[in-house]
C-alpha cells in the first residue's frame, strides 16, 4: 500500500520506517526542512534504538523516502496518516490541536480517488468528528474515511512495541476502512496481534485513560514508598507482593522520583480538562497530576536532607537527566525539578547522561556536563542517580569514592542494594525502603 506519514517526529518517524519495513511504500512529511534534508543523509533526529539501521535499510529497499511535499505524497497515497504533535495548550492545560487540524486542511486540498485519513497523534475525544468536519468544510468532494488509531508506543522500546504490540486499536464510523486497516497491519494480523476494532470516539479515550491508568500506577507504589519509609517496610518487596496477583500486575509499580515524557503528563492533563468539559471530572487523575508534580521537588528535598539538610556551597553529581533511559527525551524529566531544586538550595550541580545532554542544555541553566559519571562525580559531595541506564547499574564505587569529596550515593531508582553500597564505605538513600541496615534482607 502507498502511505503517507504526516509529521516526521517521534510517532511519525518510527510508525513510518515499521510500516515500510512490513513492506508498504512510505513517505515520511514534514514541514522542517531541516528535519528532512538530515533524514536523507540519513541523520536520526531523535535517539531510539534500532532505529537508525532500519530507516537505512528501508532507504536502500526503496520502500522508506522523506519529502516536505504535501501534494504529490498525498495525492498517491491509499492511507494518510496524521502524526503531528499534541502538546498543552499554554494557558489551559487542554490539548492543543492545531498542528492536527491544519494536517487536515491540507490533506483536504490534495487527496484524491477514496483516502483513508488516519489520526495516529494523541488526541481528546471528538477529535476525529472534527478533522472529518475539516475536511468536507475544505473539500466538499473529498472521498475520504477518518479513521482513529493511536499509538502505544514505549520510547526506548518503540520498534519492539509496534512490531510486537498488545494490541491494535482502529476506531471508524465507515466500513470501507476496516479492510484497507486489516491490510495496513496485515503482517500483525498474521502473527495473532489483535486488531480492536472500534467506535472512533471510543478508540479515542482508549489511548487516553490507558495512559492515565499507568499514572495512576506510578503515582500508587511512589506513594506506598513514602508509606515504607515512615513504617519501616520495603517498597520493592510491596511491589512484588501485590504485583504477582494477576489482577494488578507487575508493571509499572517501580518507585521513584515521579512520571515524565511526552505522553503521560500531557494525556493526563488533557483527560482532566476533557471531563471537565463534559461535566464529568476524573478526580483519581487531578489527584496523580497532582501528586506527581509535587513529588519531582520533593526528591530534591530528599537530597538534600541526605546531605544533612544543607547543600549551600556543595556540589552534586546528576547521573541520568533524560526522563526514562534509551532516550535523549527530556520533556516534563524529574531530572528539572531536581536540579533546580537543588539549585534553589544553593548547590552546585554537574550533569551526565549518556544521550540527553545535548537536550538538557535547551531546559536546563546553570549545570555543569561531565563527558562521563565519573567526571561527574569528581570532588561531589554526593552522587543522586535519577535515570537508571544500564551503564549506571555497575559503577566502580572504589573510584568513586576516591574522586569524591565524601562518599554519598542518593539512589532515586533503586538499583543498588544497600548492603552492596556498604561494603564500600557510602552512606546510601534509596526510595521506599526502610533507612536501617537492611543487609540481611534480600533487597536491602
């Protein structure tokens, strides 16, 4: 099939190179010039792994090609999807959807025979009866199916995710799409991923409350945590008690130091104005929006008391500023509200991680960058772990503790365990677990 991907960005570029991958012809769109000569040398304009070996050999098949021509791409194509971006609306937290409807308008002006028009960006309900209404106002003639498929797609595991999805979820009000979606997943479909399909506003929601239930989940075991330090119980050993009940689950019960990332505080928030709209408040998400703004700060407050309550004239080693690893994302990072925390408290802080520096530089002012955590840490009074990539999990603690001013390890992912940080002769805070010597307890 002839695909046309609307929007080059995160979900744009990764659905495009696994669509062309299944063996469909894909034109990637977007109106960056930039973005688009750089995707023909065959620059990737965001960190995800595998990703840039398969946009090359897609590029070399001839089935994966980048164009800021609207006209030509759309006019071809059998499906069009849109795939622009949903950010918050300043000023009101709703999401701002003009990126989407003008997407419409111009696929409205070039789309010719039957088109599907697909919405592949996150959006409220109504959406879709919306970009349906935009185009016929723009094109009367238009012979076109608006359909609604979100994605589900986990950064650092997007490829795996889309080509091994739980599930495929298609919303339509007109029948003549669901055979030209059977075909656009057809690869999936033979390998028993299991196509929903459903109403277009109901599909819309799906994506929306899927993320807020996760939220929620994040929100729970963070503040069961807080609960274990005041008790004296362990956090991880909760979560795997109440997580090897079938009913519950084992995901997303990690503690730490809050949610970030493109989706969850965006969609969260989204939903909330949505019901509110509707004059049905989802009080359990205001709650988690709520909760896990406060807590990002607050794990600044839990270094410093780590500290000893005063961090004036200190310095900090930041290891992991990107809100999730395997990503150089750091939209909405607890690694901000940390550091500028910190900052607030009269720190000094040097940063490192291993593919968001680059991005940190954009959001946060007034750090320090190490090339590596051991720069990082040279001379710090103390070393706070606060995104666990793998290169964090195996740290040589006998150098650390010779180039730092005093051997401190503020652990805000739990990775380590505290009699193995011990050993070494660190004072070690971890989230959710009980401040005595926990060495004899299989999780200390």
């Amino acid at each position: 099939m002839h695909i046309t991907m609307i929007g080059s960005g995160y979900v744009g570029l990764v659905s495009g190179v696994c669509f062309a991958d299944f063996g469909h012809d894909v034109i990637c769109v977007d109106k960056d010039e930039g973005k688009i000569d750089a995707l023909k040398r065959g620059e990737i304009p965001i960190f995800e792994p595998g990703l840039e070996h398969l946009v090359a050999d897609n590029v070399r098949a001839g089935r994966l090609s980048f164009s800021t021509d609207v006209r030509e791409s759309v006019a071809a194509s059998d499906v069009v999807f849109i795939a622009v971006g949903t950010p918050s609306r300043r000023g009101d937290g709703h999401a701002d959807l003009s990126y989407v409807y003008a997407a419409a308008r111009e696929i409205a002006e070039h789309v010719k025979g039957f088109t599907v028009i697909v919405t592949k960006s996150t959006v409220p309900v109504g959406t879709g009866d919306e970009v349906e209404r935009i185009i016929r106002e723009t094109n009367p003639d238009a012979d076109v199916a608006v359909v609604s498929n979100p994605e589900f797609l986990r950064e650092g595991a997007a490829i795996e995710d889309f080509k091994r999805p739980d599930r495929i979820v298609i919303g339509l009000n007109d029948d003549r799409a669901r055979p030209v979606m059977t075909e656009v997943y057809r690869p999936l479909y033979l390998n028993q991923a299991p196509l929903l399909f459903t109403e277009r506003r109901t599909s819309e929601l799906i994506k929306y409350a899927a993320n807020a239930f996760l939220a929620m989940k994040i929100t729970f075991i963070n503040e069961m945590a807080d609960l274990c330090e005041k008790v004296g119980a362990n956090v991880q050993e909760v979560s795997r008690g109440i997580g090897l009940d079938g009913r519950i689950g084992s995901k997303f019960l990690h503690a730490g130091p809050g949610y970030g990332g493109s989706c969850f505080p965006k969609d969260t928030l989204a939903l909330a104005k949505t019901a509110q709209d509707y004059d049905s408040p989802v009080r359990l998400i205001e709650t988690t929006i709520s909760i896990n703004d406060a807590r990002k700060r607050a794990m600044g407050r839990k270094v410093i008391a780590a500290l000893g309550g005063e961090v004036r004239g200190k310095t900090i080693a930041v290891l992991g500023l990107t809100f999730k690893p395997n990503t150089d994302d750091m939209r909405d990072s607890p690694a901000i509200s940390i550091i500028q925390t910190l900052q607030d408290a009269g720190a000094t802080v040097i940063g490192y991680d291993p593919e968001g520096m680059e991005n940190a530089r954009k959001v946060i002012d007034g750090i320090a960058y190490a090339e590596d955590a051991y720069g990082a840490a040279k001379g710090a009074d103390a070393v706070v772990i606060v995104t666990e990539w793998n290169q964090f999990r195996a740290l040589d603690f006998a150098r650390l503790k010779s180039i730092m001013k005093a051997p401190l390890l503020v652990d805000l992912r739990n990775i380590y365990r505290r009699d193995e940080i011990a050993k070494h002769g660190f004072t070690y805070t971890s989230v959710g677990r009980p401040a005595m010597d926990l060495a004899a307890t299989p999780e200390g």
